[in-house]
C-alpha cells in the first residue's frame, strides 16, 4: 500500500509545483513592474477616467465633423483672429465682434455657396 501511494503523491507534488500561466497577471505584473506604489495608482486612476471619458470623447469627434464646414466658413469670413475684439453680446442676443481700428483690411468675401440651396428647392413645375 505504501508503494502505491508514494507515486500518487509524487505525481500530485509535481503537478502543484508546476507552473501555471496566469496571463492577466502576468501581463500587469510587467506593467507595474518598477514602479512605486504611488505611479500604480495614478496609473489605475487614469486608466478609470479614460475609460469613462471615451464614449464622450468619440462623440465629441463626432460633432466637430459635423461642424467642420461652417468652422472653415467662418474662418474664411474672419481671417486671422488677432485683427478683432472681444465679442460682446448685445440685449438682443447678438453677438457683435468687432474689427480693430490698427488692422488691416479685411480679406475678400467667399463667393456664396448656393448648392445646399439648390437641393433644397422643389424640382418640377409647383401649382399654387
């Protein structure tokens, strides 16, 4: 009986001593390996707000495509930005911007796209 036991138990021993490969740990044991305990937290809690901030982020991108085209309208209108004032917003609701009395003149108007507003109006003969 004692025989029969002690290759069982060898082979149990061998197969606790082995190795195992914990991936996850592994990987954030290289991550954090070398750094104080103070960089792995700052790591973790920056990792936690980007993680939050992602889905806000991509739609803020999403936004800024949207308003690409009348950034780039705008900027042609402007020009350099130095040339004018603070805005100031009227009673109304008007935002005024104006162009200081040292600047140069302002650059020509960009003729007017009028194709959004050919799509937008009727094809055919319209009854009224």
């Amino acid at each position: 009986m004692r025989q029969k036991i002690t290759p069982f138990t060898l082979c149990l021993l061998l197969v606790l001593a082995a190795p195992v490969p914990v991936f996850a740990q592994d990987a954030q044991a290289e991550r954090n390996e070398g750094l104080s305990l103070m960089e792995r937290g700052m790591r973790l809690l920056f990792d936690g707000l980007i993680e939050e901030m992602e889905p806000a982020l991509g739609e803020m991108a999403e936004a800024m495509k949207q308003l690409e085209p009348m950034a780039r309208q705008l900027a042609a209108l402007i020009g350099d930005v130095r040339y004018y004032e603070q805005p100031e917003r009227l009673e109304n609701g008007d935002i005024l911007i104006r162009r200081k009395a040292d600047a140069p003149p302002p650059p020509k108007l960009p003729e007017p796209d009028t194709a959004p507003l050919m799509d937008l109006a009727p094809k055919g003969q319209i009854d009224l």
